[in-house]
C-alpha cells in the first residue's frame, strides 16, 4: 500500500503528524447533526488540525496538530489550549479519552502511552515486542485498548490487537498480509468493529467488519465499490459513523472528495450526512458526542 499512513520508518512524511496544507488550504472542524440537518464550523485554522475526541462531559474536544495536542472548548470564543505532555512532540491522530474522561490516551513514535488531560509526564501503555501500534479503541470498563498493529519485515503484517491499560503483553486477534486499521468496541463490549482489505479483490478495497473481543465471527457489515474506513459506533451502539472515499482510493489518504455516513449497527440503508474535502484527518477516531446527536469532523478546504 503506497498511502497507508501507519507505517515504519521510510512512509511519506505527509500522511503523518507533520504533514503540510496545500497552499490555501485551511483546517476547519465542524459539529453536524447525527442526520445532517446541521453542520456547524467550530474553528477554522490555517494549520494542520486532525482527529476531533468529544469530551464525555460534552464541553470540548481534544484535537492533535503539528504532533501536539489541544484542548477546544466548544463555548464561548474558539481557542485551541495545548496540552503540555512531556518528551513527546510527534503525537499522531491516533488518540482517546477514558471513559471518565481523566486519561488522554495518544500514539507517538509508533507507540502507545496515556497522560493525565490536563497533560504531565506520559506511561508507555504498548508492549515492547516489535509491533507498531496505533490507538483507536477503549474497552466500555476502561481496562482495555485495541490498537491497530504493523510488524515490519520485506512484507508488512498489518493486525488488530489488545493491550491491558495497566501495561503487559498484547493478545494478538488477527494478522496477516491484508491491511486492516480502526479497531474499535461497541458500546455494549459485544463487538470490536474495524476497517480492512480481508475480502478485497484489488488493493485499497476497504470495507467495515466486525467480530468478537476474542477475534471470532468475523463479519462484513459495508458493501459497495466506496472504500470505507474507520467506523465508529454511537454511544448507544445503534448506529455506525464512517467516512467513505471514492472507489480505488488506496489507503486513507487526505485531499480527496469524501463522505460521512452513517448506517444501523445491524444492518440497513446507509445516509450520506456530508461531503466534503478532506480524508486523512478527518475522523479517524470515535469523535460522536456523548449524548449521541452530534459528530464532530475536520474539513480541509482549498480557498
């Protein structure tokens, strides 16, 4: 895959933390409507601005840029307040809240670490074993992350797999030459929904499955010649967020015309709630707000 973003060492240096605007582009990150009725602009910035968290209090949320990350309180005037984390200076869009909202989990240097949301001195959560991991999903307890991995070699092994809060050895759920991204449990802890290739017939053709905490009864839940990404279940499990870019994207790219839609956790007809420019940035990480109304997204338009 020559556009996966989550690569060692060597991938292009644009699909990572540090990644330029193209000249007049602006980062804007919106709030709409889980129907799409209304779409509001909370903040536009002519920087790098990725990956929107709501706060469970509702109040703000927690957006990564230039490998940093930022605090954006969603009353009164816009301003993005950054989050001090020690010796860390290269976060990804990667990140997450604990379910109480006290722990900032976030990817850095192909590793996963957790720091007080106020920031401080962050803990190595991932294991030391030569995996790559990404952050994308908490357990409904807190007591879990799923993590999307690459292990290196002459060919890469992209997985999905589990690491314990407090630290420890990863259980592995699946590996192998398919590229798979976005793990992420249901509200309910019944399933772990993801993004991959497992059934692709041509490079880039993503789709959205689901299975088991166990890695059994793996399932496609999207179809169609769109190429899916990063699904993201709504705080009572009923409907899946996703964005959705054009047929034979490869990767997750930014800068291309792309959608977010939404469908019904079990099955039903799909709702394009926006189109966009935009990709790579955008949402990758579960940004719904906590009483499930709204979404929170990044657009990149070009002036």
């Amino acid at each position: 895959m020559t556009t996966i973003s989550k690569a060692p060492p060597g991938a292009n240096p644009a699909h990572g933390p540090f990644r330029p605007l193209l000249p007049g582009q602006v980062s804007q990150v919106r709030i709409i409507n889980r129907d799409g009725s209304e779409d509001r602009l909370v903040l536009e910035a002519d920087r790098l601005l990725e990956a929107p968290n709501w706060t469970p209090d509702g109040s703000a949320l927690i957006v990564n840029g230039g490998g940093h990350l930022f605090r954006l309180k969603l009353a009164g005037a816009p301003e993005l307040e950054p989050i001090a984390i020690h010796g860390i200076d290269d976060a990804n869009n990667d990140h997450l809240l604990s379910p109480d909202g006290r722990t900032l989990y976030i990817t850095a240097a192909r590793k996963v670490h957790a720091v007080p949301v106020t920031g401080g001195t962050p803990r190595q959560v991932s294991p030391e074993d030569g995996l790559a991991y990404y952050l994308h999903g908490i357990a409904p307890d807190g007591s879990e992350l799923a993590c999307a991995t690459i292990r290196p070699g002459d060919t890469l092994h992209w997985g999905i797999a589990i690491v314990p809060e407090a630290g420890g050895p990863a259980r592995q759920l699946l590996e192998g030459p398919a590229p798979v991204d976005g793990p992420e449990w249901s509200p309910d802890g019944a399933w772990i929904w993801f993004n991959g290739e497992l059934e692709a017939s041509v490079p880039g053709d993503a789709s959205l499955f689901r299975m088991r905490p166990d890695g059994s009864e793996i399932e496609r839940r999207s179809e169609g010649n769109r190429v899916d990404w990063f699904p993201h279940p709504d705080p009572a499990g009923e409907t899946i967020a996703y964005i959705s870019f054009p047929e034979g994207t490869e990767g997750h790219p930014p800068n291309l015309p792309v959608e977010l839609r939404t469908m019904p956790a079990e099955g039903g007809a799909v709702r394009t709630i926006a189109r966009f420019f935009g990709g790579q940035g955008s949402i990758n990480v579960n940004s719904w707000s906590p009483d499930g109304e709204w979404l929170a997204y990044v657009a990149y338009p070009v002036g």
